[in-house]
C-alpha cells in the first residue's frame, strides 16, 4: 500500500525504518528534530506513521541520518 502526499510516495510502515535508522545514529528524537527543522512532536508523529514527511523534510531526513531515500520509502 502507497500513500501519496504533497509529490512524495512513501511505502506503508516506512516509519519503521525510519524508526530503526534513527535508533542506528545514536542521536536523540529532539536532536533529530531540531537539525530538520522540526517540532519534536511532528518527527513524533512521522516514526508513529501519523503523518507522512514532505518532501523538503525527507531530504533533511536523510542527510541528518547519513542514509539514502530508499533506506526510508
């Protein structure tokens, strides 16, 4: 199953491997947060899979973690 939002696909359960790419840097949910320009709670709300990331987001997503859109979607 796909969801569509704002010109992003993004794959049912990506929020678990954005959980898992997150738990792999070490870094805390807040840190993570604020080097994405983020509330925390939204970044909450993403490895939750209550929301799905824009676009702009995703990229700083993946370069805050260090890994590739694929590793996500």
């Amino acid at each position: 199953m796909e969801v569509k939002a704002k010109g992003t696909m993004i794959k049912y359960k990506a929020y678990k491997r954005l959980n898992r790419l997150i738990k792999n840097t070490g870094f805390r949910k807040d840190f993570i947060a604020k080097k994405i320009g983020v509330h925390p709670s939204y970044l909450s709300h993403y490895c939750k899979g209550r929301r799905i990331p824009q676009q702009k987001v995703l990229n700083r997503l993946i370069k805050v973690l260090g890994c590739q859109i694929e590793d996500i979607v």
